[in-house]
C-alpha cells in the first residue's frame, strides 16, 4: 500500500500572513510529498510495504524510519495551524495547562524556550506523558513522541525549510506567528480522545 | 582569545548565480556571526588553558571541556569552524576541478573526478536534516564522510566526527539553500561544483596528507 500525500485541511494562502502560501506549497507540496515518495521507492517489495506510518515508526530504521517520523509528524502538524483558530479557551486543556505551567503566558514561554533551544532540525510539542500529567519536549530526526509512548497535542516543526523563506534566521519571529494559528480545539481532543 | 567573524573573501553576490547574494550574506552576517557570539559566550567560562587555543584544536579536546559548556561549544565552535573553512573553499573564479596532487589523489582512490563527485553528493544527499558533506584526509588517505549538524571531521568519534582532516566540505543545511533551491538539494550540491575552490583543496590536501 503506496503512502499518498494528505490534502492540507486548508488553502495554501489560509494562514496569511503569519506563514505564506509560497512556505505552506514548498512544505506540504514537496517536503511532505518526498519523504512519502522515498518511503514507497524504499518500501516497495519489501515485507514493510503494507505497515502504516505509526507501525513503522516502531519497528522501522534509518532512512525509513526517519522518513516515516517525518510524515508523520506532517500529517499531524497541518491539523495543529488552523486560519478559523477560535482562540486558547479553559476548557480540559486549558486547565491541564493551568495546573502543569501557572498560566498560558507561562507555558507559552516554556513552549518558546524550548523551540528556541533546538540547534538544528527538530520539532517542539506539548505532549502527555505516561502518567498523564503535561510535558514539553523537542525531537530531532528518527525520533517523535510516538515512538516514547507519548501522546502527542500539539507540534511546531522548527526545521529551517518551515520558516526560512517568511523569517530567515528569525525563529523568534516565526514562534510568534504560530501562537494565532495554534488550532486548540484539535489539541484540546487529542488530551482526551 | 574570543573568535571573531572572519571576513568574506569575495563579495556577496561573487558567486552569482551558483549561490545568491541574499543567503551569502544572512549565512555569514546571521548564521556564522550567531555561532561565533554563542561560542564566545560559553568560551569566558572555560579554565585558562582552552580559552587559549583555537577553534580548530579546541573542537578536536572537546572531552576536556566542562561538561557544562561541551554541548554548546560542539555546536558553536564546531559551526565557527565549519564556516569559516566554507568560506575559504568558495571563490568566483573556480576551475570546476582539482590540479595538483590532490587530483592524482583523487582519481586514485574513486577511480575518476566524476565518480568521486557522484560519492560527495549522494554524501550530501544522504545526510538526513542538517550536516556537512566532507572530504577528508585520515592517515594519509582520502575519505567521504558526512557529519550532523555542526559536528567537524575534526572532532572524535564520541562528538560525531571522524579524527580526520576536513579538506573540501559542504553545508546542508537547509538555511545554505533553501531561499534559492528550496527543497532541491541536488541541484544547490550540483551548483557548488561550480564555485570550489581547488587550489585551497589542493593546499589543505597538501598540509594533512
């Protein structure tokens, strides 16, 4: 079973102007795209053909498992930006924030600090640990919240090619673009589902 | 004795239209400047006898460093050497391939000039998310190798290098070609072949062999 490529769940130009149409084509269009292309090259007649992303995020190495974290947390990011984003709300999530960071200003600090610490191609999320409780925490390549046992929330993909055309080197810049599109209501079912 | 940003040796639009004005100059002004500030921030704090050394040989003692400065010196420092020794392997006017003995050197060891270009790329292509693509010199030989993020050839195994003698690297990165490839990594590692600088290879091939 050949990986195709999600449709995002909206128009390229629908996150203007925190993230341009021309970054949302280049990411989902190609970057996206190609780590499914090389997984179906390299999976092609192999006993992986028919395991799905989250199957070969556990069992999977090197190019193919670095290619199936990478799609993976794609498919996942795109439902995390949202142009209806009707705001952070204190509901479920809103209160597990609460009780883990003091405040949404604080977590979001916590979240900005963290993005800002990763040195090179990564990701930052807010995940659920084991135990329940709320965690911040950052990926590099071939690892993703999945593959820890970790239910992931939210994401925020800190690879240069998300950002560079809108922000350069400005990953602050880009970090407060994100909060306006933060699509809550996904996160808030992903704690509870 | 802090680092300091080293000076480009062509313009910023010198090497048109192989690499852009814009990405030389954020890569050096930005990039490189950033890794040279952070390095010297975590330099102050190091005892006397590795604040004196240079970036090259501090990278290659990165295990007596404090543990508490080592992450951000492999990075920092490692990013300083790493572009500072790019720069130097760029020029405008490049003949497109090596003379000398490193051109002996290298026809013997991949067979051909093409067939060591076609190694180095899929070194760079294979590099998955940030790193370098490097020909190295270890123990009088020629090698392909690839590191991670700011990791140097220089380093030691235990940092992701390779003990080796970098003498032509380049950096994949995406923020090295993304404003004018974007996603096309062949083609920005198909554009580099056009602005090496073979004579600084053939005299850091000279120097480590």
């Amino acid at each position: 079973m050949a990986f195709e490529l999600p449709s995002l769940p909206y128009a390229l130009d629908a996150l203007e102007p925190y993230i341009s149409a021309e970054t949302m084509h280049h990411h989902h269009e190609y970057q996206h795209r190609n780590y499914l292309l090389r997984l179906n090259t390299i999976n092609a007649g192999s006993p992986y053909a028919s395991e799905s992303l989250e199957s070969l995020i556990m069992s999977a190495t090197g190019e193919r498992l670095a290619c199936a974290v990478e799609a993976w947390n794609h498919s996942f990011f795109w439902h995390c930006l949202s142009p209806w984003s009707n705001g952070y709300s204190v509901d479920a999530l809103g209160r597990a924030i609460n009780e883990r960071w003091g405040s949404i200003d604080a977590f979001k600090d916590a979240f900005e600090q963290s993005a800002l610490a990763l040195f090179s191609s990564g990701w930052t999320w807010l995940v659920k640990m084991q135990d329940g409780s709320l965690a911040i925490i950052n990926t590099t390549a071939s690892d993703t919240p999945l593959k820890q046992g970790l239910i992931p929330l939210l994401a925020l993909d800190m690879w240069e090619h998300a950002y560079y055309l809108d922000y350069q080197g400005n990953r602050y810049k880009y970090i407060q673009a994100f909060w306006p599109l933060v699509n809550w209501e996904f996160a808030a079912q992903n704690l509870t589902s | 004795m802090a680092f300091e940003l080293p000076a480009l040796p062509f313009a910023y639009d010198a090497l048109e239209p192989h690499f852009d004005a814009e990405t030389m100059e954020l890569h050096h002004t930005k990039h490189h400047n950033t890794y040279v500030n952070n390095a010297n921030g975590a330099l102050e704090k190091l005892p006397e006898e590795l604040r004196q050394l240079s970036a090259e040989e501090l990278v290659q003692k990165l295990d007596s460093v404090p543990e508490a400065q080592r992450t951000v010196l492999r990075n920092n420092a490692g990013g300083h050497v790493n572009h500072s020794m790019f720069w130097q392997l760029l020029t405008p006017n490049g003949s497109g391939e090596p003379s000398g003995e490193v051109k002996s050197a290298i026809e013997q060891k991949f067979g051909s000039f093409d067939t060591f270009k076609e190694e180095f790329a899929n070194a760079a292509k294979g590099r998955f998310g940030s790193g370098w693509a490097w020909l190295v010199v270890k123990n009088g030989e020629l090698q392909i190798t690839s590191t991670a993020n700011q990791d140097s050839p220089l380093m030691s195994s235990e940092f992701g290098g390779a003990n080796a003698t970098p003498i032509l690297g380049l950096d994949v990165w995406e923020h090295a070609y993304y404003l004018k490839y974007r996603n096309v990594r062949p083609d920005y590692i198909s554009a580099f072949w056009n602005v090496v600088n073979w004579e600084e290879v053939e005299k850091r091939y000279q120097a480590a062999k």
